[in-house]
C-alpha cells in the first residue's frame, strides 16, 4: 500500500489551521505531516532529509511570512510543491506567489471539494490551475517543450519587452505608463497587443511567459 501524501500546514491561524488539518486528515491518501505558525517555525520543524509532499501556505504570517518561505521551499525543499491558501484575492499576490515557486492558489473561503481537487492535482500534476491560475499558463510552466515553443513565436517589439519587465512587478498599468512616460491608453495598448500574440488572457499569464523565457524586471 502506497504511502499517504504528506501535508504541512503553515498558517498563524490556529483555529482555522486546526480545522484544515482535520479536514485534510479526513481525506483518503492525505495526512497532516506538521504544522507551524510561520515560516520560520516551520524551517525548525522540517527535516529536509524528509520533507512534506505538500506544503499548504498562507501569505501574511509574522516573523516569516508567506512570500519568502515559498522562496526558502524552493531553494532548499526542491521537491516540496507549495499550494498557497489565502484572503488575498489580486493578480498582484498570485504573480509574486508565482514569482516564488508556488505551484497553486486557492482562496480561504473555497469549499472542500476545491482543496481537495487542488491537492490531487499538485500531487498528480506538479500544479493545480483554476481561474487564479490558468491552464494555459501552468501547462508552459510545467512543460519544458513549451519554452520553445514560446520562443519560437511571434517577435515583440523593444516597447513591448520593455512593457514585459514592467509588468512583472507590483506596479500598476498607470504607474508603468508613468516609468515609461506614455500614457495609460498606450500601456493598454502593449497588453492587448502581447495578449494577441502570446494568446494569453491575464497579466498573471504575461508573468509566467517572462519566467519561463528568463525575462526578469527592470
């Protein structure tokens, strides 16, 4: 018999974390490995000669919080895959989750079957993708083929690059106008044009082909 899928829970949240860690336990293949107020508590309990499969990880957390433990996951727990758990509802904190390794998103308020889906996936597939995350953008995330293919597209114009990198921050397409002193409408105007040619639909999927094709922020 096939060993259970190990879960760690990283939530400041005792109550709440209490009632994933009964929830997950309650799944069939599924079992709370540890659990930790932050980040840091949870770098003290993990042995990485045997890490979790899974690390269920919330954003805002004191002492450590979520952005840089999913940095410190993949830096040291290469095989760990983090699905993050949050309030925070904005392509900003999906892009810098993304930014920092995670494989999934998913909101507080989801119901059962959601995080259950969403674990099955990461330990299927690598990745859970849903309306955070898209199909599209997680299968050039997860396919090696697929940077190829993506370089092998359509050629963007230095504007456009230049509208990439800037996209890849936590600036607003105002604030981006702004740094490359043109106007709102033309900022509109390279995100339409880089969604048409990259068929992608969200600035969250301009972020993943950035990452994918090593194009970094300005």
């Amino acid at each position: 018999m096939d060993s259970p899928t190990r879960v760690a829970l990283v939530d400041d949240h005792s109550l709440l974390r209490a009632g994933l860690a009964s929830l997950i336990d309650s799944f069939e293949d599924y079992r709370v490995w540890l659990q930790a107020d932050n980040g840091r508590e949870f770098i003290g309990l993990c042995r990485p000669e045997d890490p979790p499969d899974i690390v269920l990880l919330d954003i805002t957390m004191p002492l450590m919080n979520g952005y840089e433990t999913a940095m410190w996951i993949r830096d040291n727990l290469p095989a760990a895959r983090v699905l993050v758990l949050s309030m925070m509802d904005n392509d900003s904190a999906v892009i810098r989750m993304m930014q920092c390794g995670s494989r999934g998103y998913i909101l507080k308020d989801c119901k059962p079957y959601t995080l259950k889906t969403a674990l099955d996936q990461l330990r299927d597939h690598g990745y859970y993708i849903n309306d955070l995350v898209s199909n599209r953008m997680v299968r050039h995330l997860n396919d090696n083929s697929a940077k190829n293919e993506w370089l092998r597209g359509p050629e963007l114009s230095e504007r456009e690059l230049t509208f990439l990198k800037w996209a890849c921050t936590e600036k607003t397409y105002k604030e981006i106008a702004a740094e490359m002193f043109v106007s709102p409408r033309t900022i509109e105007g390279y995100r339409d044009s880089l969604f048409e040619k990259l068929s992608i639909t969200s600035r969250v999927g301009l972020v993943v082909f950035a990452i994918k094709n090593g194009i970094s922020a300005p």
